[in-house]
C-alpha cells in the first residue's frame, strides 16, 4: 500500500460510514432536502486526458416527483475488489461534454432515471474528484451526433460519490439496453465501459453484454434508480 494512502477500510468499516450517503443524494436530486448534508470539499481538478468542456451547462429540467420508497443500500465494498471491467468505446463517442450532473431537457421524452454510487480503488478507498464521462441512445435508441443531448461528464464528491440524473436508453438493433461511460481517476489512465440493465431479454443476445457490469435497478415513484459502483487500480 502507498505510505501517504489513507488507513485502508474494510467492508464493514466503508459500509457504516457510506451507506446513508447514496439515499441523500438522490433525495437531493430529486428535489428533496434531507435533514443534514455536509457540503462538498473543494478540490483542485485532476489534469484528465478527456477535454475541459466549453458548452455552457444545461438549464436544469422540472425536478421529478419525490420518492416514496426506502432505496437499495450501495453495493457492498469488498476488500478484494475486481477492477471494473473495461469494454469497447463504441462509434458514437464524443469529447468535449458540458459539465453536469443532469442530462435532462425541457420536452424530453423518456422515463427518468437517476444512476448513482462511488468510484473506489482496489483497496476499497473511495476517489474524490474522479471524472465520469456519460452518454447514451436516447428514448428510440438513437444517438445525438451532432450536439451534446444525452451526453455530459462530472466528478466526484470528497466522499466518490456521483448521482447522474437522465432518462432510461431506448434500444436499437444488435444492441441491448446500456449506458456509455468513461472513468478516470486523478493523473490516471481512462477506463472506458458500459453499464446494463437485469431482466432484459436482449442481453443473451449481445455479443459485448458482461454480468459484471450489471447495475442494481429499483423501480420509484417517478421513474428508476440503478446504482453501481466503479473500482479502479491506482498505479
């Protein structure tokens, strides 16, 4: 272990500490107040190999109905994570994204969808300000190529956690359903992959589809949450 790397967590420790974080957070999204939130730590921004944006940031949608139901715990962290898996770009990426946790647009067709969790190091560490670059097909399955529809990078708070706010990709031929995202930590190589939805009968039937990259779906009051967390090696 690095000698200036913090005290290393285990499962039980990282999750008495974590668990509540996601359940704020999405609450916050949503356009709730939860009863106490700390404030983010500002940070410096890592030099990331993906482009600074320059578009301005979207203007933020009608916020959705509130959530009524308990939501799922963040996945267990486990000592000895997997690296998450890496898989192929695709033909539709495109660089320069504006900087925004919502992909929402005024007329937007589509379920809403909140995607949340933590970016975390092999060591079960969490990585704050680690950048995460997401695209995806729109409610037909069709790509914006031309603009940034659906297309946005963030990062991550002091604590690694990231909530993306968007809607539920359509499919389109040869393909199930799927989001697009690249992660990189501080000074770090990029992992490019892809997150999948269980229960969908296209997945036997994609060529790239992985187990591993299966996110935790919950169905709320005004749309769906998935939850995933990213694990990366430092080097």
């Amino acid at each position: 272990m690095n000698r200036h790397q913090p005290t290393r967590i285990t499962r039980r420790g990282f999750l008495r500490t974590m668990l509540a974080t996601p359940v704020a957070y999405i609450l916050a999204a949503c356009g709730l107040r939860p009863s106490a939130t700390a404030a983010p730590v500002a940070t410096t921004a890592p030099t990331a190999s993906l482009p600074t944006p320059s578009a301005p940031t979207a203007s933020a949608p009608t916020a959705p109905a509130p959530i009524t139901q308990t939501l799922p715990p963040t996945p267990a962290c486990g000592d000895d994570d997997e690296v998450t898996p890496a898989q192929t770009e695709g033909p539709y990426y495109t660089p320069d994204t504006p900087e925004r946790t919502s992909l929402l647009e005024p007329g937007m067709v589509g379920v809403k969808m909140l995607v949340t969790g933590y970016v975390l190091s092999t060591e079960c560490q969490p990585i704050a300000r680690a950048l995460l670059d997401f695209w995806h097909a729109n409610d037909a399955g069709e790509y914006d190529n031309v603009g940034y529809t659906l297309r946005g990078h963030q990062f991550t708070e002091a604590d690694g956690h990231y909530t993306l706010e968007t809607i539920l990709p359509g499919i389109y031929t040869g393909r199930t359903r799927h989001f697009h995202v690249k992660v990189q930590a501080p000074n770090q190589p990029v992992l490019t992959t892809q997150l999948y939805f269980p229960g969908e009968a296209q997945n036997a039937r994609d060529g790239i589809f992985k187990s591993d990259l299966l996110m935790e779906v919950q169905d709320i009051t005004d749309g769906k949450v998935g939850t995933f967390n990213f694990v990366l090696r430092l080097s």
